[in-house]
C-alpha cells in the first residue's frame, strides 16, 4: 500500500467514525427527550414525605421506615439512581441523600425566576 493509499484509508476511516459519532449524539438526545418525555413509574403523591430543615431552608423527605413497602417510593429511588441521583418533576426538586445508609430522599419546590 502506498503513502497515498494509507493517507486516503485514514480519510475515509476518520470520515466513517465522524458519522458514527453524529448518529450516536442523535440517538442520545431522542433517548434523553423519551426519557424526559415517558410517564414516571411512580407517584410523589403516594410517597410519605415529613418537613424537614437544614441550612438551606426547607425541604421534605422520605425514608425507607415511612414507606416500607411504597411502590411508588421504591421506584422513585430506582430512577433517582438511574439519573445520578437527582431530578426535576412536576415543579419539585427530587434528590437522593448520598450519606444515609438506608434510601433517604429529598425534595423541594423548585424556584421560579423572575
């Protein structure tokens, strides 16, 4: 193989893994909007939050002793976890407290702007 043929081989490769890399970024992006877009498996309505304070103000949150059993709270700790452990939804701020042994979670409403 000549010099010219390895260079044109080495074109045509980086093209190839261009293209690749744009489709991929497409398919994220519709995974991310499906995901954005999908029904959640689970309801806050359903989950036993208590009030709670810290430095930052006000929260509520939910634990694993009020809700043994919750379906909704297990799933909501599930896609905490898949999310890297927080999420926004329904106006509400969702977080999962990274220091507690058992699943702890917190929420709070989330901010508008003026």
């Amino acid at each position: 193989m000549s010099e010219e043929e390895l260079l044109d081989a080495l074109a045509d490769f980086c093209s190839a893994v261009e293209s690749a890399v744009v489709q991929l970024k497409k398919n994220l992006y519709d995974l991310a909007q499906k995901l954005n877009d999908a029904k959640p498996l689970w309801d806050a309505e359903r989950v036993k939050w208590e009030k709670a304070q810290s430095e930052r103000g006000e929260y509520e949150k939910a634990s694993v002793e009020g809700n043994k059993g919750n379906v909704d709270f297990e799933n909501l700790v599930k896609d905490l976890k898949l999310r890297g452990g927080k999420l926004q939804r329904s106006g509400y701020f969702y977080w999962l407290f990274e220091s507690s042994e058992l699943p702890t979670v917190g929420r709070k409403p989330v901010k508008r702007k003026a």
